[in-house]
C-alpha cells in the first residue's frame, strides 16, 4: 500500500506556486473541492488559470479566489453567476476561454488518457470551431480538439482511502474523475477518509493511481444555488 | 396564443414511449409535468444523472444532487450517476434519442443561436453545443416573437449560431413548424385562435403552408 | 422505467442476421456472453465479423463459434489459445485484424461516445502504423485511430436489473462496458436479473441507456484458464 | 550466468518505492516476488486490476478474478477493479511507472521486437504496444542469446519491432546494461562469474564499456 495521506488541505496545496495550471473539480457548486479554494485563497497563490466548468458565485467557490484577484485566466463552460467574474472580464483583468461541456469533459479526459487530440462534432460551424482543423466523417463535420493537462488537480470526493481510491455521491461527481486523471499532481479531499481495505475494490470510482495527496478535509458548506422542493 | 405552460403540453405530445430525453432550462424543463402516465421516458441531465426525479421534499434535500439548472432533485428507481465525460459520451454517441430546448433564433434551415448576444456579457455555451452538434431530434421550444415584435424564426440567424442544420421542429406560443431537409418552416398546426396569416406576418424565414392547417389540440 | 427484459438467450438474438458485425465482452473466457454465443451457435448465423479481444479456445467462448464456421473475420489484440482458429487463419478461411489492445480499447470506447477518431502513439513505427496518418504531439509521434460499432454488441455482467443497469465483478467488466455502448444494438446477459430499484444508482457500471436487450443467464460455466493457486 | 529466477532478482533491485508497475507474461511476473517487504509498490494488470495480490487458496479461485496472463489471482487491501479503456488510460496516460516486459531483441536505439516471427502463427501484440508506447520506463528481461547463440542485443532489430527507441534498460542472464540516449548498450554491471569480453562476444550491438564493471549483487 502506499500512503498519500496529508494532514490538511494547506499541506496538501503547498506547492503550488504562482502562474500555476489548475484543474478544479465540481459542476456549479455540487462538488467543489471547498477546503483547497479556502487554503488557495489562505495561501495568496496567485496569476492562476483555472479548468473549471464554472467560476463559482460571488462569495462561494472559485468566486473567492476571483475576489482576491488570485485568477488570471478561467477555462470553462458557463460564468454566468458571478457580479466579480464580469467586472473583471469587462475590465480585461481577467481571460476566458469558453469551451463546450461536453468538449471540455473530454480534454480533460483525453489530458489523463495520454490522447493528445481528438474529433469531436460539437461546436463546428460556430465561432468555437475558428482557428481549428475540420474533417467529415461519414458526411458529418468534426473538430479537431486537444488534450487538457494541468499541473495540480483539485477534486472533491465523497469517500476515499489512504492509498488514494476515491468514491463520489451523486451529482457531485462531475468532472472530479477526469481531472483526476489529468492532473500531474492530484489532491483528493475527501468528507470521509479510512482506511485501506474499507472500499469494495469493485467500486471505486477513481483508482489510487490518479491521487498524490489525500485528506479528510473539515466544515463542508454545500451550498446549494437552486434548493426546490415540492410539498409532501 | 399558448403561455409557457401550453409550449410545454404541446411538446409533450412529441415524447415517445421508451426514450430517453435531455430537456433544456426553462420551457423544456417543464415539459416534463405534461408527459402521460403511460409513456415511459428516462430524463438525462448532463451533470451526470439518468433518470431525473421529481424535486425533493424538504427533508430530502441533497446537495449532491441537482440537475444541469443546479435545482436539487431526487433518483429514482432504475437512476444511475456517472461522470461529466461519460454524461458526454451518451449524448454525443447518440444515444439520447430526444432533445428539447430553448432558442433566441432558429433559420429555416435548421440552424439554432441560444448563447451569444454581441454586446452583452457571455456566459457560456454549457452543454448545448454537444447536445445540438449530436443529437438526431431537436425540438426548440420558444416565443415566435421578440417582446419587440421581431421574428425568431428567420432566413437565417443574426447571432453568433450554436449549431448548424440541427433543429427537427420547433414549437411557438403560436404554431408547430418542421425544419424541411431542403430548407423552410412547414407549417402543421396553429395555436387556438391563431390564424395562419398571423403565423405567415410572424415569420421571418421562408414558410411553407399546405392545404388546411389543424389547430392543436391540448387537454 | 423502460422495461428491456426478454426471456432468453434465443430471443435475445433471433435477429442477429448473416455477415453481422458484432463485438463480444471478454478477456480470456473472463466474462464472456456464454449464454449468447451458444444461441448464436444454435441458430447458425454465418459470415460474422466478431470484435473480441480474444478468440476463445477450441471448445468454449467464440472457439465454439470457429468449430461452425460461423465467423468470416476476427478484430482482436491476441488470438493464441485455439488450434482450430490457426488452422483456418492458415487455410484462409478466416481474416484476422489484430490491433493493440488498448487501441481496440479506445476504439470501442470512440464508437459508443461518438468520437470517430483520436490520436495514440501505440503503434508507431511498427506494422500496425502502415497506412495510417502519422501527427507529432509535443515531439511524440502519434497514429489516428478510428472508432469501432457494431450491429449488435454481446456482454455479460454480474448483475442487472429490468431497465439495462449493469453492475460486473472482478477482472470480469473488461471489455463489456465500452462494448455495451457501441452496439446499435446491445444484449446483456446477467447471472442474476433484479427488479428496477435494487440497484445503488451510485453503484451502476453501465447505464441502461446503452442496453436495448436484458435476460437473466444460465449453467455459467466460467472456464479458467490457468487455474493458479497458493498453499494456505 | 542467471538463471531466471536471478534475472528477476536483479530486476527487482530496480524497484523504486511508491510506484505503480506492470511486469509482463514470464520473468517479468517472477520479478514480485523479490521486491522488499519495505519496498511499496502497486502491480497493475492490463486486464482492469490494480493491486494484483499473490495466487489464491485452492477455495479462494474466482474465476472473475485473473490477471493479464490470465492466471487465477486476488485482491488486496486499496485494490480497484476496472475496465480496460480504463486500464489503458492508466498505461497511456503515463500514470503507470515502471513496465517490465519481455522481448526476442533489442536494438541499441532502443527497439524492441516481441511480438512476431515471420513465417510462424501470429499470435497478436496484446498490449504490449500500447505499454512500450506510453510507458516512461521500461525495463527489458532477456536471454542476452538465443537458443542458438545469436545475440539478442543488436544493432537494429530483425524482427517486426513493437515500439520505437523506448527501452531504457536491459537485464540479461549476463549482465546489466543502459541503453544511451545516443544510441549503444553501456555495460553496467556482470552477471556472476561472466567478463566483459564474454559480454563483449555476445552483443552483436555497439556496446559502451567504461572503467571497471563491477559484478551484480545478488543475495
């Protein structure tokens, strides 16, 4: 077995230096990896580009790296819930590449897969296939994409172990697996850590391979932005 | 002219037996309530959830469970949770069978504009790019007209477009139209009480009536 | 729900024609469609196409298959356990495509998520990169690979339930989950079908979305191949 | 000169602690069994098992439980089971460290040929492509000759080769050696008992011998 547990997220983030490549698990709020962003926004890192599929909300999530100026460039899907996000975008302090979901999930993928570049239809025909190179297969217009990497991956799981096996609950899954896999350094905070043997090996959802550092991370907000709710 | 709600009942009616669906925010998500008891759907939601339930009740509330519009929701029996890349991989290998979402334009020939206004801020494309770029039957549900009046439905879009040649139907607070493979909207049913002269003033893009038009027909 | 039971095998594949292309699930015999390729031998198709990463052995898995002449040509990483299938590679009576094994893999994989080419380096520099577009990525050289689909796709699973929820066991899902998404038509064989509910949705491997086509298996042999042990 | 079971041993002195490791059919497999207790590392099988634990109790076989030779194996405490587009990732991606393997020849750039004879049946390459393509290190386990005493390290493969300019490091029955980034096998240590011009003698590619050659060490 090998051991990757640290004691805490600002341990587990450390190194992270200035103009640092980040991946950051989560969709919406629903399964951020909360005790890295607060040791991020502790640390003061700065100059970072952020792969995310949103930018958080104002005061929540990557919206509190956002506010302390500590972002230089967000990669993502979907910004809209951010006041911080588009003043800075509309004052050029900040970058954004826009990329489609589905796009996005696979670069990622394709980043911890060793595939260097794939075809994908989405976006052809739009301002997102401009610059890219195109080709039909079977009569259908495709894109040439290209893996995502970063150098330190932040996801956030429901359960894992010493040695790095990550398992997710519901919708918090997300884009956690994928960056997982892509990220040269990977730190998993988990609400619940144990032991070695605890998870069925048969359903892990992230294999240890993927993780370098884990830990149980304290005080999970879990925000919710849309709670709707019918009568019994 | 129908509301929001009569857009959803309409389109409800197009929801086969045995299909698994992926419904845009807004009308689309409203669908949903009007689909019959007798036919069975499996809703996709691409964060990661087959088998949409309905909202929870107080004390269910999860926070690691909500849909693409970060509502909270429930499973259901049958449910099952996987990956951003895997939601993707469904819906890009087609194996959604049904899409259903909003627009700001359609053309008539079948390209769709929902993400982008010029000028203003630029929130994301999400995942509607992969779900038009993908999917085999796209239905849009929206208004015919602007609040000022212009027409949605035109020769073809003005804004910066999220898919081309996609869209299979599209259903209006006054008419249901099909995207014809050569181009045009064929006109196949009106609103109650509209008529189809003011479905023809309505429409920007080329408009292609045939013999009588039935008026639909909602419960 | 959307019920996909049938009641057998039989059924299962009655309209799995001549010169069918079809992928199987297995390593080895590890978790193959026993039930379905019995069927299939039954009902005599002739002229197929079999996507497998193995070819079985003279007397069980798709060697059965090979005995009858039912198979016109095998894509698969490697072949080696079957006397009769060398017998008819050297009389010409088969065609054999071999492919890396995660090559096969990925291809698989591309056909159900709809990506119809990628870029891997296995390969390059050998046999297998003849003909093929060569493209560097950060100096490497790389192969563009092309997905795979089929008619039908044949897998076996642990467990099931009504809607085409699969859940495998062990070293056992190999091939089959990549392999239910990229049938037109998938078949899934379980040793144990349960009633829609009793499956964790946390825990599913295969949503049913990819299975047209359930049934609930039967006399599993489950052959081993190198039956290792240890002295207690 | 080594016999296998010495091969494995020296290999095994390689092993770095905390990695991940896939050893090939043969040898390589031998080479767990000599990796120190305080020496942690991680076997993957290709198969779709990461944590391959030693053969099980006669009740123990599972026959949904083997490994890439397809042996009957175990699994241990932090194992994980999963697919083989998922194991491939694994390979691909470069998360696995360090990949043993066997091999018919290599060239001194590097190449290596274990896949195919021509004229005799062909078996098919596995995974074995996808591994010597993606991995960072690889550590190749060989006879240094050929039943009929041609060398097996040479200048540039005869065989169908597997993977281009990928072997970092060879062990033979008489020695260990380095392939150089420029090209050439440069001796590092002998096997017991054998001298350099014996190693000299039996590799046909150019071989860099500098200083003293110091024996291996071997308990």
């Amino acid at each position: 077995m090998i051991n990757k547990e640290v004691s805490n997220a600002d341990e587990a983030i450390h190194d992270i230096a200035d103009n640092s490549t980040l991946m950051l698990g989560g969709f919406g709020l629903c399964g951020i990896p909360e005790n890295c962003i607060a040791a991020l926004v502790r640390k003061g890192t700065t100059g970072l580009t952020c792969i995310s599929n949103n930018a958080g909300v104002d005061d929540f999530g990557i919206g509190l790296m956002l506010k302390t100026r500590q972002v230089k460039k967000m990669i993502s899907s979907y910004v809209g819930e951010n006041a911080e996000f588009e003043r800075q975008l509309l004052t050029g302090e900040l970058e954004v590449d826009l990329i489609p979901q589905g796009t996005l999930a696979e670069r990622v993928r394709a980043g911890g897969a060793g595939i260097p570049a794939f075809f994908t239809p989405a976006g052809y025909g739009t301002e997102v296939a401009e610059g890219k190179e195109v080709r039909a297969f079977d009569g259908k217009m495709h894109l040439l994409e290209s893996w995502l990497r970063a150098d330190f991956a932040l996801v956030k799981a429901w359960k894992g172990d010493k040695s790095g096996n990550l398992v997710f609950k519901g919708t918090a899954r997300n884009f956690n697996p994928m960056m997982a896999m892509a990220g040269k350094i990977t730190i998993a905070e988990v609400e619940e850590l144990v032991e070695v043997g605890e998870l069925d090996p048969n359903q892990v959802h992230t294999p240890g391979i993927y993780v370098q550092r884990i830990f149980q991370g304290e005080g999970y907000e879990k925000r919710i932005e849309q709670r709707t709710t019918r009568i019994k | 002219m129908l509301d929001k709600i009569g857009i959803a009942k309409r389109i409800a009616q197009e929801v086969q037996d045995g299909t698994y669906i992926n419904l845009g925010i807004g009308i689309p998500t409203l669908v949903a309530n009007f689909i019959p008891e007798n036919i069975n759907v499996v809703l996709q939601s691409e964060n990661g959830l087959l088998g949409i339930g309905p909202f929870p009740e107080e004390e269910q509330v999860d926070a690691d469970l909500i849909n693409a519009g970060k509502q909270t929701v429930t499973t259901l029996p049958g449910s099952s949770l996987f990956s951003s890349s895997e939601s993707f991989e469904m819906i890009r290998g087609g194996h959604v069978d049904l899409t259903i979402l909003g627009a700001m334009e359609v053309s008539e020939n079948g390209n769709i504009a929902n993400w982008k206004i010029p000028g203003k801020m630029v929130k994301g494309m999400g995942g509607a790019m992969d779900l038009v770029a993908s999917a085999d039957n796209i239905i849009v549900a929206m208004q015919h007209c602007s609040r000022s009046g212009d027409s949605k439905l035109l020769k073809s879009c003005s804004l910066p477009i999220t898919g081309l040649n996609c869209v299979k139907k599209v259903v209006t607070n006054m008419a249901v139209l099909d995207i014809l493979p050569e181009g045009g909207f064929k006109l196949l049913e009106r609103a109650p009480g509209v008529s189809v002269d003011e479905i023809k003033a309505a429409t920007a893009g080329k408009l292609v009536v045939e013999g009588e038009i039935p008026e639909m027909k909602l419960d």
